[in-house]
C-alpha cells in the first residue's frame, strides 16, 4: 500500500470534461493540483485545472509528458483508449488501472463480469452476425434490447426489438460490431449506486439513488430511492461487491433495474463519477468527486453518510440553460454550471440540487419534490 499523495502533488485526468472539471474542484479543496489531458481545446475541465496538455490519446509523446508532471492518473471519462491507459501504466501509478477500463469498455465482458461478481444480471448474447442474431431471439424472446458492445452512451447505439420485422434493420444500422442482445427488461425503476474504494480496500458507498430519463438522457435523481429497505440495502451491497471484484482503486456506478418484486438486475458499471451522484455535492459531507480524490490520492475515504435528502435535476441543452437565471435565484436549490461554451440540444450543461429536509422524499409525491427545479 502506498502512502497519501502530500498537498501540492498533481492528479493527472485523463478527460477533459465536466466530471474531471468536478474532480478537480474538489481536489483543490484537498490542496492537490490537476492536470487534464483531453484532445478537445476547450474543455470544462481545464477552466478550473492548474495544468493542461492538448493532445489525441495515441500521441506517445504527449502521453510521456504528461506521466512526468503527475504523481497518479486517473479518468473521467470511460471511453479513452485503453492503449492510453497501457502506455501510461509503466510510468506512473493508473487508478483505476486498465484491467478496470477494459472490462467496463465492453459491455460483454462487463455483463460477464457482473455475473461473477454476484450481481444478477438480464439474460443475454453477443450477436457478430445476422444469423446469430436470429438465433439470439430464439433464445430470449421479444421485445429485446440489442446494443453495441462499445461507446454506447445516453442510449446512443441501441435498439428495442419488438417483433421479428425489427432485426435486419437494427442489425445494420448498429456499429461497431459485436452487438449484444440483451432480454427487455420490465423495470418499475432504475437505480444506482455509488462505491469509493480506496487503496487500502476501505468502501465507502453512497445511499442508493432513482434516476430518470429524458430521451435517453439523465433528468432528474432522487436521493434516497424511494424502493424498499431490503432494495435500497441490496443495490449498496451490490456497488460494494463489483468494487471489491474489480480490485477498483477509485469510485464506480453501479446502474440496476428494479423488478416489480424487488429484486435487482445490474446493467452498468460506470468506473468513475457518474451524473447520478451530483446530488452528493450539496446533501453529503463529502461529495462523490472528493471520494474519488481520495480514492486515487491514497487518503482515507470520507464518510458517505446523507445529510439531506435531495432531487437532482440536469440541466440539458438550450432549455436547461434556459432554466438557469430561475435556478440561481430560487431558495433550497444549489446550481452548478459546467463552463460549456456551447448549449447544443442534448448536450449536459449544468444540474440542479434541491435539499430537502432528512427523511422527508419518502413520503412526497413527485410535484411536491420537484418544485423550484
Ligand atoms: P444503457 O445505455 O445500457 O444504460 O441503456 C440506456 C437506457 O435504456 C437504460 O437506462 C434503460 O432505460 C434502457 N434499457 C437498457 N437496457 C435495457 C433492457 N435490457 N431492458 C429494458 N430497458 C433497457
């Protein structure tokens, strides 16, 4: 085990958007100094970063570089190539190392995995070809989801099956292959929950969370999941366990299905700070960005405990920034602003945090915690 970084060593981010530009606010309240690494020039994260390399993920050099000015890497966003990570591991401390990127890059040997770390998953079937394809809906009926195994994102590359008329299409128009077929799932909620673990294997994990969508895109959360006790518990206990089993140094996400009985089915492992915990930052002592500093600093985890409940609402796109002047100026609500210079449809620009008392979100129907947001 290794000792804490001192204040004023660099934390290297691999990312260079709002999720590193998070982290590395709260790294600087811990007295550290960030170092951001992104292809794009304007980035969120390097407003608020002591240091900054622009350059593409494959560039050897610049990858060399950047190892020489940090004391530890981490990232913040799980689609950098894994060659990046592999170049970099041989020069400074990666947490989470590679082996974490790769099985949460590819969402067979990310269901795989779920499965052996004791997390029930949907049955499912990696699809190269048509054929096996049809073969796969013979297997697990319809409707069924078929996805691409990498870059998918905000249901970006995915498709729902619903009668047999739907395969060829969805089949072509999919990529990169290999897919995946995944049964439909008939959720009554979506879940998560959020896992720190440090370098001396300590956990910290956040009170499980509901998450919304719109258009595939992340709405609102609210903390805590109004689901059972025995539920909620389960999905803490679940986030802890595919930390343990990746070895994570780090912070992860863990997405879950809840069934009408209860009972959880895992769908994504997030290995790194994820939109479901913003709500942190204003209803915990320490937010999910501070635990991941730590985690990758070799500090002692914070406690996760919940200080308030909380509805986190996502600011997207035009409409979001839209909502902004309303926000800032409404009692109870925390807002926070990325820095994007852009407010393109779609794209995540800010979120909101309302606080509500300790205790109180079980009981309120949906109007009552949404007002103000
Ligand atoms: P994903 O990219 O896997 O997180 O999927 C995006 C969203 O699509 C999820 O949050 C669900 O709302 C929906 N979804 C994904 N997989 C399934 C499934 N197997 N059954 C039902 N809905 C799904």
């Amino acid at each position: 085990m290794s000792a804490p970084l001192p204040p004023g060593a660099t934390i290297g981010i691999l990312g260079g958007g709002q999720l590193g530009r998070m982290s590395a606010l709260a790294a600087a309240r811990l007295g550290y100094r960030c170092h951001i690494y992104a292809p794009e020039a304007e980035s969120p994260g390097m407003q608020v970063a002591a240091a900054h390399t622009i350059a593409p993920y494959e560039d050897a050099a610049a990858l060399a570089r950047f190892a020489a000015a940090v004391d530890v890497v981490t990232f913040e966003f799980e689609n950098v190539p894994a060659a990046t990570l592999a170049a970099l591991e041989p020069l400074a401390p990666c947490r989470p190392g590679v082996g974490v990127l790769q099985v949460c890059q590819d969402r067979l040997a990310e269901k795989a995995f779920l499965a052996r770390a004791g997390v029930p998953v949907a049955p499912w079937r990696a699809v190269h070809t048509e054929a096996e394809l049809t073969a796969a809906v013979a297997e697990i009926g319809l409707p069924a989801v078929l996805k691409t195994t990498r870059m998918g994102y905000d249901g970006r590359g995915q498709a729902v099956l619903r009668s047999p008329d739907d395969l060829a299409p969805a089949f072509a128009r999919l990529a990169p292959k290999p897919l995946i077929l995944e049964a439909f799932v008939p959720f009554v909620a979506e879940v998560s929950a959020i896992a720190a673990r440090g370098v001396d294997g300590a956990l910290a994990v956040y009170d499980a969370v509901e998450n919304r969508h719109h258009h595939h895109i992340l709405d609102l959360s609210f903390a805590p999941a109004r689901v059972s006790a025995a539920t909620a518990a389960l999905a803490r206990r679940h986030a802890g366990q595919v930390a343990e089993a990746l070895g994570l140094v780090g912070l992860l996400a863990l997405e879950l299905f809840v069934l009408p009985d209860g009972t959880l089915l895992g769908n994504e492992i997030a290995p790194r700070p994820h939109n479901s915990g913003h709500w942190t930052m204003d209803a915990c002592l320490a937010s999910q960005f501070e635990q991941h500093v730590r985690a990758v600093a070799g500090l002692p985890l914070a406690d996760p405990a919940r200080h308030h409940d909380a509805v986190m609402k996502n600011l997207v796109g035009p409409e979001g920034l839209a909502a902004w002047p309303r926000l800032v100026a409404q009692p109870g609500v925390a807002p926070h602003l990325y820095g994007k210079a852009e407010a393109r449809p779609g794209r995540k620009l800010g979120h909101a945090n309302r606080l509500l008392a300790l205790g109180s979100l079980a009981e309120m129907d949906d109007a009552t915690a949404l007002k103000g947001l």
